[in-house]
C-alpha cells in the first residue's frame, strides 16, 4: 500500500503592518481600474486643475491627462475584503461626518 501525503489546507495569516508613519502621502484625485480573470489593476494619478485658458481646449479634445503616480493589482480574493473593509471604514467616515454637520448645525443656532 501507497502512503498518501497529506493535504495540505492553507490558512489565512493574520497581518499586521508595522508602523508606517514615516512613508510620504500622495494625495489622489483620478483613478483607473481594468480587471483580469483573477485580479484589478489600480492606476492612481493626479490631474492638476485647468486654469482657464486650458480649459476650452480641454472642453473641445473630451478630457483631460492625469500624471500617473502609482499602479498596483490586487488579487480577487483579497479585492473582497478590500471592499467590505472600505465599506466599513466609509460608513464610519460618514456617520462621523453627519454628526460634525449635525454640532455645528445645533451651535449655529
């Protein structure tokens, strides 16, 4: 008789970052997504506000160029706790917000 390996079942690792104060903020304000059968590709970048005289001829071509500063894929399994991660940090950002708006709202009057 034949001994079978084992099967060997991964397991999710728990991860935590180690203190990342110290990295730049790049400040966003365009981004692209395009997707594959198993994972997104992120493009973040940055679009500069048109003065006017720009801004005809940004109407006239349909859009405008971003200066990409980042690019980045993330895996589908990981894309579904990326959403629902920043589903729930969105919720509390906004629940955060109302509540500002509702205290100045009570002290204004």
């Amino acid at each position: 008789m034949s001994q079978q390996e084992p099967k060997v079942i991964p397991t999710p690792l728990n991860v935590k970052f180690a203190d990342a104060s110290n990295l730049p903020i790049l400040h966003v304000n365009a981004m692209g997504i395009h997707s594959s059968s198993d994972e997104f590709f992120f493009t973040l970048g940055v679009v500069v506000p048109p003065d006017r005289e720009e801004l005809q001829t940004i109407q006239e071509v349909g859009h405008v160029i971003a200066q990409p500063i980042y690019r980045f894929a993330v895996s589908r399994d990981n894309m579904e706790k990326f959403l629902e991660l920043m589903a729930n940090q969105y919720n509390q950002q906004t629940a955060l917000v109302d509540e500002l708006q509702r205290q100045r709202t009570e002290t204004s009057n």
